[in-house]
C-alpha cells in the first residue's frame, strides 16, 4: 500500500513539474520580444567575450578550474547525467554521455560540489548574475540535437577546459554562427537561437558553463529579476534541486567507502 501510494504521489509530481515546464517555456517566450527591445547588450547569437571584463579573471584561472575539473573526472562513471537532474534535457539526451558537476542552479547552491572545488566556486561568485555554474562533460562522439533555450532574461557563457587536440572536431552552432571551443577561451552566446553542440573526437570534452543575467535597462531590469527569482522556486527547480541532493546524497556514501 506504501509504495503504491508512494508511487502515485511521485507520478502526481512528475506530471505537475512536466506541466509547469510546458507552461513556464510558453509563458517565458511570450517575455522574450520585450527583453530583446530593452537589452543593454547585442542581441546576436554571439557576444564579445570582451564585452564582459570578468571573463579576463576567469580566463587567467582557467587551468586552476582544470585541475579541479580533473579531481572530479576521476569519478566521470559516478557523476549524474544531465537528464538525471533536469528532467526536460530527456528531449535532447537519454545516454550516459553527457555529464554534469552543478555548483549553482537559479538559487540553489551545491555545498558539497563548492567544497570540493573551492577555487571555481570562488571565481564563479564573481560573475555579475551568475544564475547557473557547472562543468558540462561530453563524452566522446556525443551530439546534441537543434534546440533553442526558453528565456532571453540569461544569457551562456561556456570556458573551455577539455578540447580535443583538433578543436574543429568539437563545436557549437547558434543560429547561423558556428564558433569551438578553446582550452582557456571564452564564448558567450543566446541559447534562445536554436543551437546544436557535438563533439566528434575520441576525446572527452568539457565547458565550464555558467547562465548570468542578461544587462537590461529598467523597467525591464526588475521585472527579469523578479521573474528569474519566481523560476528558482518553480516545481521545475525544486524538483531539479531534490533530484541532485539524492545525487550528492549517494557520491557521498561512494566517497567513505574503504
């Protein structure tokens, strides 16, 4: 009886985070006209990495956030799948390829991952709006399908920290642009163009990815705050939040084993 009751809650919840999502992307796009009209910033595909002077911090530290990185590849099997936490990423991946590390997630904020990179926790908290951080860890020959993002209120910055020895073989394009990573080097981007990522080496590949505030002018400027706060206590979040307590929750018990 536990369990079927168990179960019929847990299936009443995922229905309601489905249909949050759903509504949440139409609602967000309905949003998205008027933030491009009041947006500080080009409303290109790509952005100037120079356009943003923090990005020269983070670019300076990039191989002390490598050998962070490369602590937490030594556990790549135990790390969840993107899918695994964020449950509406099942459209554009259902394998173990595509990896995640979160140390923030839209008010939510990963003690144990920021302990064990301290130095990334600290350089992330310097970026203006940091909404989202994490390491996104492809895996070798994974390709994620044409998709666009639901929200023009944030914008993505990818620093690359593995890249295949032949950076041709691993790219992204974003609406008509095609740009690849670089060990050390910075892309900003609109994930709300539609957008494709692959990685075609025998190499695993990985980005420091990180959502910050789009810059807008007011009255715009508080109505996204206000919005981007709402989507932190959205079932959508809370649900991508206790998904990866259960993750933390099970890594920990792998650590203390002898």
């Amino acid at each position: 009886m536990t369990n079927g009751t168990t179960t019929f809650w847990q299936k009443l919840w995922d229905r309601l985070v489905s249909l949050t999502n759903q509504f949440g992307d139409k609602l967000l796009k309905l949003v998205d006209k008027g933030i491009a009209r009041q947006s500080a910033i080009p409303t290109t595909p790509f952005l100037d990495p120079a356009s943003f002077p923090w990005t020269r911090e983070i670019e300076a530290n990039w191989t002390t956030i490598r050998a962070e990185l490369d602590a937490v590849l030594a556990h790549l099997d135990a790390l969840p799948n993107f899918q695994d936490i964020s449950t509406d990423q099942y459209n554009l991946t259902d394998d173990d390829h595509w990896k995640t590390f979160f140390l923030y997630g839209y008010g939510f904020r990963s003690d144990a991952n920021c302990r064990r990179c301290p130095a990334t926790d600290r350089l992330v908290r310097t970026i203006p709006g940091m909404q989202t951080a994490m390491f996104s860890i492809f895996a070798p020959h994974k390709r994620i399908p044409p998709h666009d993002g639901p929200y023009k209120g944030v914008v993505r910055y990818h620093l690359g920290l593995r890249v295949p020895p032949d950076p041709s073989l691993a790219g992204i394009r974003v609406g008509p642009q095609t740009e690849h990573w670089t060990e050390g080097g910075s892309l900003v981007f609109d994930d709300t163009y539609v957008h494709e990522a692959w990685n075609d080496s025998d190499e695993v590949r990985v980005v420091l990815f990180v959502d910050f505030v789009r810059p807008l002018r007011q009255p715009m400027k508080a109505f996204n705050a206000a919005v981007l706060k709402g989507i932190g206590y959205s079932p959508f979040i809370q649900d991508a939040k206790r998904r990866h307590q259960a993750w933390e929750r099970r890594y920990a018990a792998l650590e203390t084993r002898p």
